[in-house]
C-alpha cells in the first residue's frame, strides 16, 4: 500500500448530491465543501478538484456553484432530468467514471467522495492502474462494498462537526 507524502498528486472527485442528502438526513446539516476539501488534500499536492452537481433550479443553487468555484473546485453541472408521468432523475456516476479514468495518468491518489457502492468496480479499476483510492463518506450511509475496496476508508461519521457547515 502507498504511504500518503506531501509530493502525492491527488485528485477529489466529489458526488454532492450524495454528500447533500446524507448530510441532511443524518444530521439535518450541510457539508462544509472546504473543509471536506482539506482533509481529502491532507496538505498534498493537489492536481484537480471536482464537483459534480445537478441543477434542479432550486432557490440559490447558483450561489452554491459559484461558492464551490471560490473554494476551488472545478464545477460540474447536469440538469435535472423530468420523464413522462413525472419522473425525475439526475446524476455524474458515469461522468465521474470517465472523468477519473481520464485523470488516472496524472495522479497519485484518487479521493472519491461519496458512498454510492455503483463505485466499487471503478475503484478496483484505478487501483489496477497503479493509483491509491481513498474514499470519503459519512459511514452510516456507505456501500460496504465501497468502504472495502478502497485503499483508505475516511468515515466521516467519525468527526462529523469537521465536515459540517456551523449552525
């Protein structure tokens, strides 16, 4: 297994949405994305940060994407998709696949923030292509299958006040 150093390129690949709903129903709070930021980092090189987001034209979503752009996070936005009979749907797991596929060749260390266990597979992937694969999420709300594939399981449950926004 890989030691963390300070020269470690990394890339954060984070799910708000799973993020946002975990939060809420957890712990009736909302993620500090900056500090969630700093403890994927853990003072290493950072090459790219990603959020992926859906846009559901809620009242100020755009602050929101405009802070996570402040904070530095490169800001990925996909609309919300309704279907006939009002079905709604909306989500970057494939997008986030490609995008970290994409990055792999760049980087040390992948941290994956998000719980959703449709990841595992890609995990296993980008540890066949020689990059460590942490994974950040509130635990009571992770794949076990997720947890287990990583390299590293960062529960988030563990400290939630660090990762949550101040009330």
């Amino acid at each position: 297994m890989t030691e963390i150093h300070s020269s470690q390129r990394v890339g954060v690949f984070v799910d708000v949405q799973n993020l946002y709903y975990s939060a809420k129903n957890l712990y009736e709070a909302k993620v500090d994305f900056e500090k969630l930021l700093n403890a994927a980092v853990m003072n290493r090189d950072l090459v790219r940060a990603s959020a992926y987001v859906i846009k559901g034209d809620t009242p100020g979503e755009n602050d929101f994407f405009e802070a996570l752009r402040g904070i530095g996070y490169e800001v990925h936005v996909k609309e919300l998709k309704e279907f006939y009979g009002g079905a709604k749907k909306g989500d970057w797991d494939l997008g986030m696949t490609v995008d970290m596929i994409q990055q792999a060749k760049n980087l040390d260390t992948v941290v994956l923030v998000t719980g959703d266990g449709d990841f595992a597979v890609l995990v296993d992937h980008l540890k066949s292509m020689g990059c460590r694969v942490e994974v950040m999420s509130f635990g009571k709300s992770s794949a076990k299958e997720l947890r287990e594939a990583s390299d590293n399981f960062i529960d988030m449950d563990d400290k939630p006040n660090k990762f949550l926004v101040d009330k």
